[in-house]
C-alpha cells in the first residue's frame, strides 16, 4: 500500500500494475432525459453520442422510485434497491421530533465549548461497487460522484466529492446578496438557499461584512467587508481578508480566501463575487464559501494534495451543489449569469477528467456532470425554442466532452456514458398537508394558518402528514414521537385511503389528474431501513409536482392546487417512475433488454473480472 502523499507521484505504476482488463470510463449527466437525447440526436446535435451507439447501445436506463439523485445513484453505488440502501428521497425525517434531515448523510457542523470537529456520516447501507474494486485492488478514479459522500478513501485511488460536499456554513450551499436596493432595506432576509443583506452607500462605501460558519453561543463568525464604489466609473472594490480586487458590472471576481477563527480553531474557505449592477443600486453576488481544498473542515476527497491542485489548477468549486440554482429561484442572480457559470463548470470539471485519462489511466474512471440536471431545472419552458435553448445548448456540450474523452481513449477500453433519471415540466404543484386536512387524517392546532417544519400539528388527531418530495408517513404509534395509529389493519387504513383517495384526486378546472401512481414504500424495505421509510411515494404526472412548503413539512394557510411560481421549472423528484428513465449509451451492444441503473454496479465489477452481489445483472 502507498502512503496518501506517495500516491500522487507513484499514480502511473499503481494505475497500470496488474491490469489484466481493459479500462472502462463511465461519464455521468445527471437528469439527462432519454427523450431529449433522441430529439437532439435526430437534430444532429449529438454527434460524438450517436457516434458511440452506432455499434452499440443508446436507449433509456430504468431509474428508481422516486426517481430523484440520492435515490438513483444510490442505487447505481450499491446495485440495490431503495428499500435495501435505504436513501428514499433528498430528505428523510426524525420519527421522534418530525423535523427534515438529509437522507444520505448526515453533517454535524462544529461544537464549540468544548470543541468537537465538524463530522460527516453516509448513512447509505449496503457496499458500493468502488469498495469492491478497490479492495480487489483495481485503480480508480472518482470525479463528483454525486452522493458518494463522505467521499470513500481509496487505497487505489483519486476521488473529488460532489453533491453531499457542503460549503463553509455546513449547508448544502448559501450565497449571500449585497444590495442596496429600496424595496430590501431594512432587516436582513433569508432566502431557500442564501441571505440577503440590505446595504448602504455611504461616501462611496458600504461597511458589510461575510458571515462564516455558526461560532460559539450559537452567533455567526463574520468578517468585515468593505466595497468601494464608484458609480462614475461604474466600479466596485472589494476588500476583504487582505485582498483587494476591482469589478465592473458583469464580471466575475478570482477567489478570495477567507478564514473564520473561534476559539483558537480556523474555518478556511474561498468565494467568488459577481457584480450585477452599480447602478442605480448596488448589487453584489457571492457564492457559497466552498471548503478551502489544502485544510477542508470535512473530507472532499483523497490524495489530500492531488486533490488540492487538481481543484486550484482546474478553478473548482468545492460546493457539492455547485450550480446556484437558489440565488435564481431568489431572483437574485440573472439566469444567463447563472447558465454561463453551469457551462463554465461543466468546461472546468470536463478539463480535469481529460488531463486524468490522459496522464495515467486507472481501470475504472467515474466522472459525473450535474450540470445537465440542473439546467433542465431552470430552463425547462425553454425547451419550445430552436435546438431547445439553454437545455440544448447543455447537451451539445454533454456530447462534446463526450468526444473529447472519446477521442483520447486507447482502444478496448470501454466508454459508458449514462444519467440517473429523466424529466418533466413543471407548471402545477399540489400542497399534500393541505389535502391531508381536508381528507381529515391532519389536524391543526389552528386553522387556516400557514405551516413550515410541521410544526401547529394537533398531533393527537392526526394519522398522517407529509414531507419531501411527495412522501406521506402514517403518524404510527410507537414509531412517531406523538403517534397515534396503531400497527397493524389502523395503519392499513390510512395508507389505502391516502392511496385510493389521491388517485381520484381530479384538479377542479381541467379535470386532470396530478397522480399517476401511490407507492407503498416502508411495507417493503428491509427491516434495518424500515422506520426511515415514508409509507408512501406519491408519484406525479407529468408537469405536476409536491409544493415546495410540503418539501420542508410545510403548507399555506389555505388551498390544495397552485401554480408553480418559482424559476425551477423542470422536476423529476416526485415523478413516477416508468415515464422518468434516464439514458444509456455505450459502444457495444446490452446483454439485457431493459437496463436498470442498479445493474451498472455490477456491470463494471464484471468488466474488471469481479462477479458482484445483489439482483443487478452484467450489461455488458
Ligand atoms: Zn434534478
């Protein structure tokens, strides 16, 4: 076994040492809709793709219940099922208290007095394929892999975290918005994703500061920030941390390193800025504090100094969540900035993989891009316009990094290029708690009150409520902090109401039906995961989804339908599953018919000569 820091050096001897098998790189596109790849195939749009199906394979890639990221690559890691691995949505919940937590994995930011360090914990079960590997001693390199979190340590490879990796406040991703407009002085606002901070030109410049991570006594640790701004020349300095840069309205700042110190202990960090408008108002962007790479709070990945320089060579954000996604549904960041950062990203990632299979190729290279995902989020009514917008625009780019890779593999090696999960529109949204009242199985303490957190339940009257993407959980005795339905034929007739119920639910305008199919989701997971299960996957059809109040345990103060009022106008998470594949792609033809994306674990364990475990058969 090499040491960590020898790793780096000695890479090529440990990638090219007992290789019996050819290599095998799989390129990820998260949320790439087999549909669209069709239609912009046709198009002749996606050249390098229908180049590498023309031997071999491009169809759909059966995906997961509910088909959504932490679901699916879950699945692909472990080859099993929802109710094997146990990860069934973005969010799970506490039985005990009922409040939202992050279903792969858990974050524990620092404690302070004393102090314990921040910690990260999978709470993934079952083995992912890449521990196989690599305790087979097969070399392997892992580029944002979304939701292998904490990211595994390799003694045979390279892995940089993806979705799961948070930013410097320990959140999934907050960026901050300095702005002097009228309409948001006053106090300091959240917003899902970021804050937003009023401020004040005064003499040419506005006394702000950073907020960093919580310190102790539960207050924020800040920096000071000054910008000076000259509206004459239409230029704003910023200074903070010892650094000085100059922007000019469009234009994106270098890094700026940060360090947050509490108690003798430091939170190092780097941001970008970009500056939207000088005048008549100020309006500055920062991004999420992503994790310094050379001294992270949490893991981003191994080799520690491959890793570093990778990130610093190749300009990378540390965010797991790395297009901000957030900052345009606050309208705070204008969708072509955010579609030129998203395309900037997928360059700088697709630059790192290409240097990675071009100095020293391992047995397996897994490289996933969440920019397609993301731009059919906010870009989705876009897909009416010529070559489908900023979506095609997106998958254009998909299939150039596919050449580009293509183009430097050796021959025998096999390329696999696939998604997750596909896509929908998303026009409508049905608020879940708000139609459990109404079919009375929730009761609140006060009518006709918004709800967040589900908190104002009367959970002495209560049988069921609803949180995540379209996950209903029986509010059971026992199970549940304040639970009243017992086990058994009283559960029973909770889930076949709810079901039946939600089936005949018809919108009262058009007639239409939101929901395709009611799964029942904890009746079949495996005993250890059985209580984090929701009873229940509501499956939408297309263009209709759970609201955003019910992702969060939430509801308005009245109503069951509403528009969707947000940018994000594509979804997926709450989909039903049969119309949500993703897509496949290789250059040899599928040993099966109907590929699934928990048959890739062990398709690439047989394609490195190791028989693998669970129902996912080899494709290849
Ligand atoms: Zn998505």
């Amino acid at each position: 076994m090499l040491a960590a820091g020898a790793q780096a050096t000695c890479w090529p001897l440990v990638a090219r040492a007992g290789r019996k098998h050819h290599p095998v790189v799989l390129l990820g596109f998260d949320g790439v809709d087999p549909r669209l790849v069709e239609r912009f195939g046709r198009a002749g749009m996606l050249p390098n793709l229908m180049r590498l199906a023309r031997s071999g394979h491009l169809g759909p890639l059966a995906s997961t219940s509910p088909p959504n990221s932490p679901v699916a690559w879950s699945t692909f890691a472990t080859g099993r099922d929802p109710g094997e691995h146990g990860v069934f949505g973005f969010l799970t919940r506490d039985a005990g208290n009922y409040l939202p937590a992050i279903a792969p994995y858990s974050i524990s930011p620092p404690r302070f007095s004393p102090y314990r360090a921040a910690r990260a914990v999978s709470r993934r079960q079952g083995r992912d394929f890449w521990q196989t590997l690599d305790g087979r001693g097969r070399s392997l390199t892992m580029l944002f892999v979304p939701y292998a979190y904490p990211p595994p340590r390799l003694r045979h490879g390279r892995v940089i975290a993806g979705l799961g990796a948070c930013d410097l406040r320990f959140t999934n991703s907050s960026f901050t918005y300095y702005t002097s407009e009228s309409s948001r002085a006053g106090k300091k606002s959240r917003a899902a994703g970021g804050r937003i901070v009023p401020v004040q030109v005064v003499s040419g410049q506005v006394r702000t500061s950073l907020q960093g991570p919580w310190g102790p006594g539960g207050k924020p640790l800040t920096l000071p920030l000054v910008l000076v701004v000259d509206r004459r020349s239409h230029q704003v300095t910023i200074n903070l941390a010892g650094q000085r840069q100059r922007l000019t309205p469009g234009q994106r700042s270098n890094w700026f390193k940060v360090v947050f110190t509490a108690e003798g202990h430091q939170f190092a960090g780097r941001l970008r800025f970009h500056l939207i408008e000088v005048t008549p108002d100020l309006k500055l962007y920062a991004t999420p504090i992503g994790l310094d790479p050379r001294r992270p709070a949490l893991p981003l990945g191994w080799p520690g100094k491959w890793l570093s320089r990778s990130v610093q060579q190749h300009d990378l954000s540390t965010v797991g969540w790395v297009h901000d996604t957030s900052a345009v549904n606050a309208g705070v960041l204008p969708a072509e900035v955010f579609l030129q950062q998203l395309l900037d990203t997928m360059q700088q990632r697709a630059s790192l993989l290409l240097r990675e299979i071009s100095t020293a190729l391992p047995q397996v290279t897994l490289a996933v891009f969440t920019g397609t995902d993301r731009a059919a989020h906010m870009f989705y009514r876009q897909l009416d316009e010529p070559r489908g917008g900023a979506i095609g625009r997106v998958y254009r780019l998909m299939d150039d990094i596919v050449g580009r890779v293509q183009s430097r593999l050796p021959a025998g090696c096999q390329l696999v290029v696939m998604s997750d999960h596909g896509f929908h529109p998303f026009d409508h949204q049905l608020h879940l708690n708000n139609w459990l009242v109404q079919q009375g199985m929730q009761v609140r303490r006060r009518a006709g009150q918004a709800m967040k957190f589900l908190r104002g339940i009367d959970w002495s009257r209560t049988s069921a409520y609803a949180l995540g993407n379209g996950q209903i959980y029986v509010n059971q005795l026992g199970r549940e902090g304040k639970g009243t339905v017992p086990a058994g034929p009283a559960r029973q007739a909770v889930l076949e109401k709810a079901a039946k119920t939600l089936l005949e639910l018809r919108h009262p305008e058009t007639g239409r039906r939101p929901v395709r199919a009611v799964v029942p989701v904890a009746d079949r997971a495996a005993a250890g995961v059985r209580d984090r299960a929701p009873d229940l996957q509501v499956a939408f059809a297309p263009g209709w989804r759970s609201s955003w109040e019910t992702s969060l345990g939430g509801a308005p103060a009245t109503g069951i339908f509403a528009p969707n009022p947000k940018a994000w106008c594509g979804d997926h998470a709450a989909s039903h599953e049969p119309e949500t594949p993703g897509f496949i792609a290789c250059g040899k033809r599928l040993r099966k018919p109907d590929p699934w994306i928990g048959d890739l674990a062990n398709s690439l364990l047989a394609l490195c000569g190791i028989e693998g475990e669970g129902r996912g058969r080899a494709l290849l």
